[in-house]
C-alpha cells in the first residue's frame, strides 16, 4: 500500500512540475488554468498522504477536516483585490463550522489562512486581523445560531436548515463587513463615504450570495450525508412521524 502511494506521489509531483514549467508558454487567457491543475493535483496528493499514508481514513473527521481547510483555502484565492487593500471573497466558514464543530473549524480556517500567507496573498500583519474576521466571527455567530435552535429543540427540518445555514450566513457576513469597515475607518485608511445610504443597499449583493451557498450546501448535506453535519441532531429531525402518533398521551 505504501509502495503504491508513494508512486502515486511522485508521478503526480513530475505532472505538477511539468505543468508549472509549461505555464509561461501557454496564451496569456488560459494560463490560470495551469494554476488550477497544480492546485488539482495538489488535493489529490493530500488525499493520498491522509489517507494512505497517514492512515487517516479510519478518522473520518480528522480526514474532512483537513479537506474542508484546502476547500477554504481554495475558495479563499477565489477573490476580487482593490488597490486599496480591500478584498471581497466568499467565506464559507458557516457551512464548515455546522460540518466540523467549532474546534476544528477553528483550525481549519487557521491552516488556509497560512496557505494563504505562504502563497503571498497575505501579509503577516493582517493575519490576525482576517483572522478574526474570517473565522472566529462566522464560527462564533454559526455555533451560537446553533446552540440557539438546540436549545429551542424545534422538530422542523426547516429550522435547522435556515436559522444554522442561511441566517448564521448572512448575519456572519454582516458582522464581518461592518466589523472590517469600522476598524479601518478608526485607522483612517478607509473613511466612510458620503453616500452611506446608497452603500448600505449593495451589502446586499454580498450578503444573500454567501448566506445562499451556505444554505444550500447545508441543505445537500443534510439531504444526502447528515452524519457528516457534527451539529445536525439526525434523531430529531428525521425520526418517522408516525412515531409520534404512537407515543403515549
């Protein structure tokens, strides 16, 4: 089985190599389509390292954690930078938090956020900064919205999956905007604008895109494998209603 893997790795480390040397000949409009392979084959080559040769697979949520840190980190380079120093990117932590537990999702945006920093998109002394606002605020609101619907206990799917996807995503994101914008109008590198109204109204262009993904990944997740959601009560939600006409009155 090692053998195997490490064959594996090395054949796909020569296909990445090979493709990182192609890159400067390929046109100017598809070039990013080497970044992509590279970062392909680099998932892949995690996949076998974790689950070959770590011998993680038989810790599944070791394993997905360390998926779900590459996936954010993936997302993360999926990103729109202004002269200015603001980037505007999706989050993503909401969906990983209910998939994850805090704990973990805690670490697993620390490692992409270190991916990051190693690539260069990220200076050392905005680390702690994004820190907070790319983890620690969405995995406080998404656990808190959580423990909420827990504690209220309701029997509707519909529940868990709004109050926990949708609504944990948009309020994070909300927090996380005015959180960033207030830092930097105290610094006085960003002072608020005059049309402040008018700017209000595009929060929602990145607010419902990043609580619609979370929502309807939450929603996949809970339809096909509810046993990976480490705060989705499968009991609860998806016991038989019949079961309820039959309990004792």
């Amino acid at each position: 089985m090692l053998e195997r893997a490490w064959i594996w790795l090395i054949g796909l480390s020569l296909l990445a190599t090979a493709v990182a040397l192609g890159q400067p000949w390929l046109p100017a409009g598809i070039s990013w389509l080497a970044g992509l392979v590279v970062l392909a084959i680099a998932g892949q080559k995690a996949r076998i390292i974790l689950s070959d040769y770590l011998e993680l697979a038989e810790a599944p949520q070791i394993l997905r954690g360390f998926t779900f840190a590459l996936a954010l980190f993936l997302l993360w380079l999926v990103r729109r930078d202004f002269d200015s120093g603001l980037s505007f990117h999706f989050i993503g932590m909401t969906a990983v938090t209910l998939l994850l537990d805090w704990p973990l999702a805690m670490l697993a945006g620390l490692v992409a956020q270190l991916g990051l920093l190693a690539l260069g998109r990220q200076d050392w002394a905005a680390l702690g900064v994004n820190g907070v606002l790319l983890v620690v605020i969405p995995v406080w609101v998404t656990e808190a919205c959580a423990l909420w619907v827990e504690k209220k206990q309701p029997r509707n799917l519909f529940v868990y999956i709004f109050c926990c996807g949708f609504f944990a995503a948009a309020l994070a994101t909300l927090l996380c905007i005015a959180t960033a914008f207030t830092l930097l109008w105290i610094d006085g590198l960003f002072p608020m604008p005059p049309w402040l109204e008018a700017f209000i109204g595009y929060l929602w262009l990145v607010i419902f895109p990043e609580a619609f993904i979370n929502g309807m990944l939450v929603t996949a997740l809970v339809v096909f494998y509810p046993d990976w959601l480490e705060t989705f009560n499968r009991t609860r939600y998806l016991a038989a209603p019949w079961k309820d006409d039959d309990a004792p009155r």
